[in-house]
C-alpha cells in the first residue's frame, strides 16, 4: 500500500502543478484578448503614436530648411515638379475648376 500512497504524491503534485500553469496560462490569454477588445485605448494609442511621428518628421524638416538656402529649396521645388508634374497639373486644373464656378455663380446673380 505504501508503494501505491508513495506513487500516488507524485502524480497529485504534477496535476496541480499542470493546473497552475493552466490557469497562469488562461489568465495572460484573457488580459490579451481584453488589450484586443479595447478599441478606444487602441486608437488612443496609435493616435499617440502618429502624433510622435509627425513631430519628429517636422522637426528634422524644419531644421533641414532652415540650413538650406532659399535659392537650394527653390531648386529643388522645381526639380520635384519636373520629376512628377501631375500633382502641379492637378493643382491648376483644380484652381481653373474653382474660378469658372465662381464666374457662374456670379453670372446667375
């Protein structure tokens, strides 16, 4: 009988052990899922996080132009535009759009 209580322990020690590590388990799998659920705290802080960004960002521009001379920034400008001049294109066609509506509605009055 002894071999039977002595083997017995063992046995008992390991399944609480096994049921500890379970519920340890369970619990980092809830706080997780809870931290998922949590819309508002998630939007807060990727809100936080693109903020930073953006700061940073115009803060090394802000000392880049700063350091760069007025006829460098113009140069570059000008270089931009002719690498890609459809947003240039657009920014008129948009200017020319909002004119003749205005001439319109002038017009009618």
């Amino acid at each position: 009988m002894s071999d039977k209580n002595g083997s017995a322990k063992p046995d008992l020690v390991a399944l609480r052990e096994d049921i500890r590590q379970t519920r340890a388990d369970l619990g980092e799998t809830v706080q997780a899922l809870a931290a998922r659920a949590d819309v508002k705290a998630r939007a807060r802080e990727q809100v936080q996080e693109t903020k930073q960004r953006v700061l940073t960002r115009a803060a090394e521009m802000t000392g880049r132009i700063r350091e760069t001379p007025p006829r460098e920034l113009a140069h570059q400008a000008g270089s931009q535009v002719r690498a890609n001049p459809m947003p240039a294109v657009l920014l008129v066609a948009g200017i020319a759009a909002l004119a003749g509506i205005i001439l319109i509605v002038r017009g009618r009055r």
